[in-house]
C-alpha cells in the first residue's frame, strides 16, 4: 500500500507524527510519503506564511490565543477551502497526485482535512483523506469536515470535543498515539544510567522543552535562585536568537548554576528518562512522550489549540498548565521536598486510556483504506 503523510510546516507538531507514521508503513514495506501539503498543492507562498506566522505567534502568546480565537470559525473554513479549490493549485495537487500515486492520504494538520476531500472530488480522484489531530485532545471548529474520511484523535477527550463541536460521529475513530520509531523500540535505562550517559550530574533534574523554534525565557531560572535552589536543568529543542541571549546573560549571572543547553537533540526520550520533570510550552509530541514515560510536565504557554490540555490534565491529575512562574516554582519545590507525589503520579500515568503505537496506528489506517475501497469503485 502506498500513502501520502502531508504535514503544515508550522512547527515540529504536524511532521513528527507524520514521519513517526511514514517510519512504521516503510518498516511493514509499505511505501509512505512525507510532504508539505503546500508544497503537494503548489502554494510556496503559503507554506513561507504558515512558518513565520507560527514563529511570530510563539513569540506573542498573547497574540496567538487572540489570533487563533478570531479566526477558528466556519467562515475561516469556506475561506481556506475556497483558497484550495482555486484552478492553479487544483492543476498542482492533481499532477502531484498522478506523480506519487497514493492509495490514501493522512493530513497532519487541520487544513489538509479542510482542503483535500473538496479538491480531490473536484478533481474526479476518489481517494480516502484522514484527518489526523495533532492536538491529541482537541480540533478546532474550523477544522470540522463531514467530508472528510476519518479523524482520528489518539484521546478519548479529544474524540468527544470532536463530536461536540460537529465532526459525524460516523467519521470519528479512537486511535493509538503515533510514536517516532526510536521512542517506541527503545529498551528504558534507569534515571541514573541515563544522567550518566548524557554526562549529567545524579541530582533532581528539570527538562526545558523548547520545541522546535526553541522559543523561551529565564524567569524561571531566575526565580528558582531567589529560592535558594540549584536544581539542575537542561534546556533541549532549537535555540532562538533571542532566547539563546537571555540564557548566556543567566549564565553569566550565575555560572554555579548547573544549566546544560544541547540544543535540538534527536534522543528526547534519554533526556526524559534523566529529568524529574518537564517544564515548556510543550506540544502535543513533548507532552505525549512525557506521558509515555511517565514524566510529569508542566505547561508553562498553554496556546489556543492546546487548551484543551487542561481539562485533560484535571481529569487524570497528570501534569499542570500553569503560566505564573512563581507557582511553576512552588509545584517543583513540592515535588523536590517530597518524592512520593512523583511515585504516585507515575502510577497514575500508567492507567491512563491512552494506547502508544505508530504500528496499530497504521494497521487501523490499512483496514480503514481497504474497506474503503470496498465500498467505492476506484
């Protein structure tokens, strides 16, 4: 079988499942792409936009939620759809189509599942088009499509907000969370082999989750030494300029401080294992994979599509969103002063109804791909 992962470059939360998904059909000998969809539809313009909108925003929390809030809405849907279904890039998907030839199509990101079941069908190409929700708890209502094949959402929060906001329950499945192959094939190590090999000290230990624009501040860098802590921390993801800046001042404020910055790192799950806890305005993959190795994390920037998160979080007291750096701090010190509420909280982890596998995953899109056929004439 032969399938086309189209991803938004709008940070890491739409390519990483869709190369954690490619990983796994290539592995079962399948065949997977991995595309831009504007690339796919001929629109560079609007693959430049996505990624420097999306930059800009992270920069401007404050912003985004205003941002996002405005424009998540059905008029936002006709807008984008009618965008799709211009002759220009109907002309591009179609040739790109008669190029890689796929049986299927997973979109990454929202737009796809806006865009592609409209212009395929104008197109005259019957093909299944599944919406996967990176958001994992959540998708926004700009986002609902009955036209669309499948949308899949790896949490039982993220299914329900689906339906409430309009997705056909018909069209709405249950799937495994999509993890990268070399998180899901990895034998665990203790917390200490893990420090030990990441050449880190054997001390309570704070991850910085930067995401891929790396993208943060020292706050609470700063706050924890008016505390009187010296805990150590490691700050992984991209470096922005500007954040890179503020981290060197800290440093030079406060060398004794044990501040470990490898920058974009492609062995997360080691820095997990070596942490205690995870701080960052993480995306949906950070967040996941924390909950995949039983790492509590705070949210520090809960952005408008992840909001959701916090009612994920109460329900199954897992983790934290929590802006105010002041009260980040206090929930660490609580932790750090005493051990058992992490104990209690990696039991809790363990229950959760949330199923890890990028296999199934594809299995399911397999059978769902096959039954389609099925039903329609190709």
């Amino acid at each position: 079988m032969r399938g086309a992962m189209l991803y938004v470059n709008a940070g890491k939360g739409h390519y990483v499942p869709a190369i954690a998904l490619a990983e796994s059909f290539n592995k079962a000998g399948h065949t997977a792409i991995v595309e831009d969809l504007f690339i796919a539809m001929g629109t560079p313009f609007w693959e430049w936009f996505c990624k420097y909108d999306w930059r800009f925003l992270l920069h401007h929390p404050h912003l985004e939620g205003v941002a996002h809030y405005m424009t998540d809405n059905r008029l936002s849907t006709q807008l984008i759809k009618g965008q799709g279904l211009t002759k220009g890039h109907l002309a591009s998907l179609e040739a790109w189509y008669r190029k890689m030839k796929p049986d299927f199509v997973v979109s990454t990101n929202f737009l796809g599942g806006i865009i592609l079941p409209a212009a395929f069908r104008k197109l005259g190409i019957t093909i299944p088009v599944y919406q996967y929700a990176a958001d994992v708890f959540d998708t926004p209502r700009s986002g609902i499509n009955k036209d669309i094949t499948r949308m899949y959402l790896p949490t039982e929060l993220g299914v329900r907000n689906a339906i409430r906001k309009g997705q056909p329950a018909e069209t709405v499945a249950l799937c495994p969370f999509p993890l990268q192959s070399y998180i899901q094939e990895y034998k665990p190590i203790s917390q200490q082999e893990a420090r030990k090999k990441l050449g880190l000290k054997d001390k309570f230990t704070i991850l910085f989750a930067l995401g891929g624009e790396g993208i943060g501040h020292p706050d609470f860098l700063y706050k924890m030494v008016d505390r009187g802590y010296n805990w150590q921390i490691v700050a992984i993801g991209g470096m922005s300029k500007s954040t890179n800046s503020a981290f060197d001042k800290f440093c030079r404020e406060y060398p004794y401080v044990d501040f470990h910055r490898p920058g974009f790192v492609n062995n997360v799950n080691e820095y997990l294992i070596a942490s205690d806890i995870q701080i960052g305005k993480a995306g949906a993959n950070a967040l996941m994979e924390s909950i995949y190795l039983h790492r509590p994390c705070i949210i520090s920037d809960l952005l408008y599509a992840a909001r959701a998160t916090k009612d994920f979080f109460a329900e199954n007291e897992v983790g934290w969103c929590e802006g105010r750096v002041s009260k980040q701090v206090s929930i660490v010190e609580s932790y750090f002063n005493n051990s058992s509420l992490l104990n209690d909280m990696a039991e809790r982890y363990a229950k959760l109804p949330v199923e890890f596998s990028s296999d199934r995953f594809r299995d399911q899109i397999i059978k769902d791909t096959e039954d389609f056929y099925s039903r329609n004439a190709r």
